[in-house]
C-alpha cells in the first residue's frame, strides 16, 4: 500500500516557495524531475517504493506548484534550492535522484556543497555533460525554439519523445499539462544553460558517494564518459527498450533498480 503523500513548501533563501511531496516515513529518496516538467512524473516511484522508504518530490523553481519568478535558473540557484529543502526537512543523508536537467543541478549541488551530506546520487538520463552528445543537442535546441512559436505544437512533439511503451490519451495529456504550467521565458532560460555548462570537472572532483547512471541508448556516450571518469564508483545500468522517461516505460525494473542501489548505501 502507498504511504498518504503529505505536501508543502519551504521558502528558500531568495524568497521563492518551492513545492514539495513527502511520504515521512523511513529513511529519505528525494526525486527530481527535468525540463517543463513536475514531482508528478515520479508517481509510479511513489507508489512503488514508499512501504519501503521515505519518498520526496520537488517541483523545482518555475516548474509545478512552485513559485515561478523571472530569476534564478542557473544550475548553481537550483541546486541551493535543493539542500535548501533536504535542510529544512531536516534530511539524514538522503539518496538524490535527478532526472534529465536535474542531473547537471546534482552535479552541481556537489560542487557547491560536497557530498557528505548524501548516501548516494542517481542520475537518470542527463547529458553529462550536453558536449559528450553532439548529437541531442540540436534535438533539445529545436524544442526550446518550438516552444517560442508554438507551444501547443512543441508540447505535442516533446511529451511523446519521453516514452516508448504506450501510454494513455489521458497520461499525455496530464504530462502535456505539467509543460504549460512553466513560463515560457523561463523554460528557455533553463534550456540555454543547461546547455552551455560544458566543464563539470569541479563537481567531478568531489564526488565520492556512490552513484548510480540509468540511462536509455541516446545517451551512451554520457555512460561512456562517466565510466572513463569513475570507473567502480559509478554503476552503469541501461535500459535498452525505453524512452526518455525510462523510468515511467519500466517501472519495475527501475524501482528494483533504485531499491537495490540505496539498500547498498544507505546505513542502519
């Protein structure tokens, strides 16, 4: 049985209310989602690994029910909004795992912080960094330009490309809702720079927590690159037959996934 979700917001440093799902029970797994969209898409994370941990979404800035002001979308701004959530809540050395764009947030939350305060970091799908995938990049700039001419129309393209198990009419049309709910100014801003961090080589340096890289084959070269970097301290796990949310395409394979990854950091 699913834990009742409780919700709320903490008030970050800048003044900007961030959204957040917690099932308070157990020890922590903090979920992030990426680009336009919400805590929402972890829905099938909630249900499945709340009777054995405490699961926590967030809707980052500018995305869901969070505030969504007109500053603030670096990678650097969005990770502090993070610690800033695991601090209030009062987190114990949660798992961090961040979809997509959040990925590049995590890597920066470690260079800023360190990671002592986490037992481990999951990386789902992200370009890490969008150098090291020449080929998604054109891919990624063409949304964000679409959004700025049609947004109906790049919703329509965009959502889909998340999966590759079929999914409901009515499941789209809730991801699709989630893309509206983010300015269209900000959602763009957020694009430019995720693209434009090219040097994560800081964050590199200060991870020492294990991690986990789950990723679908577009991104093979980010698994290439993070082997090269961390050999045994990154785990590598593909998922062949799967969209970007691959995560939603196989739930079950990717809640084992995550249940067996923090049963092996997390302490007693």
């Amino acid at each position: 049985m699913t834990k009742m979700q409780n919700e709320g917001y903490i008030t970050t440093s800048d003044g900007t209310r961030i959204h957040y799902t917690d099932t308070r029970e157990g020890q922590a797994i903090v979920f992030i989602p990426g680009w336009m969209s919400d805590g929402t898409i972890w829905e099938k994370q909630v249900q499945g690994l709340s009777h054995h941990y405490r699961i926590l979404t967030i809707d980052p800035r500018s995305q869901g029910l969070s505030d969504k002001p007109s500053f603030g979308h670096l990678p650097e701004q969005r990770a502090r909004d993070y610690k800033e959530v695991v601090d209030k809540l009062g987190l114990r050395r949660p798992v961090m795992v961040g979809w997509s764009m959040a990925c590049g947030e995590l890597l920066s939350y470690v260079e800023q912080f360190g990671d002592q305060n986490l037992s481990g970091i999951v990386f789902v799908d992200g370009l890490l960094p969008p150098c090291k995938n020449p080929e998604l990049v054109p891919v990624l700039a063409y949304f964000a330009q679409l959004l700025q001419k049609n947004r109906q129309q790049m919703a329509d393209e965009f959502v889909p490309y998340w999966f590759k198990t079929p999914q409901t009419e009515e499941y789209l049309e809730a991801a699709k809702a989630t893309t509206y709910a983010v300015p269209v100014d900000s959602a763009v801003t957020l694009m430019h720079n995720m693209l434009s961090v090219t040097d994560i080589s800081g964050a590199f340096a200060k991870l020492s927590r294990p991690a986990l890289f789950a990723y679908h084959p577009l991104v093979r070269p980010s698994a290439d690159f993070l082997e090269a970097e961390f050999g045994h301290l990154i785990r590598l796990e593909p998922f062949e037959k799967s969209g970007h949310a691959l995560f939603v395409d196989h739930p079950e394979k990717f809640n084992a996934l995550i249940q067996t990854f923090a049963e092996s950091v997390f302490t007693p």
